[in-house]
C-alpha cells in the first residue's frame, strides 16, 4: 500500500511555527475533514484550493509534492 502524503506531511509539524512548512502540517493535521489517506495530486490539490486556508502558498504544497514523489 502507496504511504499517503498525509503521513508524509506529519513529519513536518514539530518545527519552528515561523516555518511555512510547518505550519501546513500542524494546519493539515487540525483539518479533520482533510484526504488523510490519499496519494492523488489532484485531490489534495483541488482540496487546498477549496480548503486549505491554513496553507499560504500552493507553491509549498508543490515542493512537497515532488519531495514526496522523490522520497516514496
């Protein structure tokens, strides 16, 4: 089974709070509506867009895409 860029993500969350990184992980990490169990970008894309207010810049959720990609 494919790990989801959601565990991916948790990595992240213990950091400094003025690191945009983290703070879309922590951000992630409260949304309980948030596709914890998928490795589709374009869900997660197309849910940030909609929903991801905690996220400053979809640029961030790119570059962790292609770590993702490059990690998996």
């Amino acid at each position: 089974m494919a790990r989801s860029f959601y565990r991916y993500l948790l990595r992240f969350r213990h950091g400094r709070e003025e690191d945009p990184v983290v703070r879309f992980a922590n951000g992630a990490y409260d949304d309980h509506s948030f596709p914890k169990g998928s490795a589709d970008y374009e869900e997660l894309s197309v849910y940030l867009e909609l929903h991801g207010d905690y996220l400053e810049s979809m640029v961030i959720f790119d570059e962790l895409w292609e770590q993702f990609l490059h990690e998996a």
